[in-house]
C-alpha cells in the first residue's frame, strides 16, 4: 500500500503563492493537490487531456473556455481537454483542491 500526504508530494508548480503537489502519476492518471492563497491564481492554460478539479476546502473560481463557475468545497468540475483553463481563489482562507489529469499527459 502507498500513501502520501501533500506535504510528501513532489512540487510541480510553485509560484506566486500558488503551489501543486503530485499526488500520484501513472499512466491512466496523475494527480496534482494544489493550493491557492486568497486572492491568488492559476493563469488559463491548455491541458491535451481531460482534466477535473475536486475543492476540498475554501471557495475558487475555475475559468472553463467561455464558462466560469464558483465552486465550494466537496464539488468536482470537468475541464475537456485543450480548452483552456484557470482557477481563482477569490475568498479569505486558502483554497485547496486535487487536479485530476486522465490520461497523463505526455511528458
């Protein structure tokens, strides 16, 4: 059995208080836990696969093409691949979330 916490993940993304943590990378799927402090952004990017957002604490934006939603913790958004694609923590507390990517990405 594997387990890891975000803390043990390795860093895929750090940068201006925004930070991404892989959970797991497989074949079928990787999994990212990020983190966005208040007031804080993911700029819109393309990703050649598909991709959801589950939010396990605070409040973001997800930016979806033309569509943009606010999701509350304990909800899951899909992302089509190659549209672009972005998140916002607009509240006061950090925002923390697990990007599911399937099938990984070609490195």
């Amino acid at each position: 059995m594997n387990h890891l916490t975000p803390s043990q993940g390795k860093t895929v993304y750090e940068k201006d208080s925004v930070c991404g943590k892989m959970l797991m990378s497989k074949p079928e799927t990787d999994v990212v836990h990020m983190e966005l402090d208040p007031g804080k952004s993911l700029p819109v990017h393309t990703t050649p696969v598909e991709v959801f957002f589950y939010v396990l604490q605070g409040t973001v934006q997800i930016e979806i093409g033309e569509e943009e939603i606010t999701a509350d913790a304990d909800t899951l958004v899909e992302s089509p691949k190659d549209i672009p694609h972005g998140l916002h923590n607009p509240g006061i507390e950090p925002c923390r979330l697990l990007v599911v990517k399937t099938p990984r990405p070609e490195k």
